[in-house]
C-alpha cells in the first residue's frame, strides 16, 4: 500500500478502474455517445448517396458544414486562460446544427 502525501489518498497496486463506479457511468455514457455519433454519421452519408443520390463531392459538402461550427467558434472565440470554449460556443453551434437550445 503506498501514501501520497500530497493528496492525502492511500493506493493500493490491485486498484482497478472497473470498480470505480463513477468512471464505469461514465465509460458507458461515453460510449454509448460515441456509438451514436458513428451511426448518425454513417446513416447521413446513406441518405445522402443512396436516396438523395449525392455525389462524394455532396458529402464532402454535408461533413465540412457538420464541422465548420466548431471551427469558427475555435477561430473567432477569444482564448481564456482556463481555456474553456468561449460562452457563445454552445448556442452558435447549436443553431448552426438546428437544435433550439432551452
């Protein structure tokens, strides 16, 4: 068992992270959010070729405009030294998308 003094936590070396249960909720909300955002992404290029017949340059076109929020915000946001995204990140990127934010 070993003491760290800094933090005042006793560790032991069989510690693992599976038995943490605030990590194991939030592994799993992880990625059930990332599994989600692959089968958003997959079905939006398969309407866009296969019903809307679109073109590879189309889904160049819909990817550029699902990420340009995020890249302007990134640009144009001023920089804060906790380096939080700035307030309007949240609200721009929300419109942009279509989702009204409450």
């Amino acid at each position: 068992m070993t003491y760290l003094a800094a933090t005042g936590c006793d560790l032991t070396y069989d510690m693992k992270l599976r038995h943490n249960s605030a990590f194991v909720r939030f592994w799993l909300a992880s990625s059930v959010s990332d599994f989600g955002t692959y089968l958003t992404t997959v079905a939006l290029s398969v309407l866009l070729l296969l019903t809307l017949y679109g073109t590879a340059l189309d889904k160049g076109r819909v990817n550029a405009a699902r990420w340009a929020p995020y890249l302007l915000m990134r640009l144009l946001g001023p920089s804060s030294p906790t380096n939080r995204p700035p307030i309007g990140f949240a609200y721009v990127g929300s419109l942009c998308s279509g989702c009204p934010r409450g």
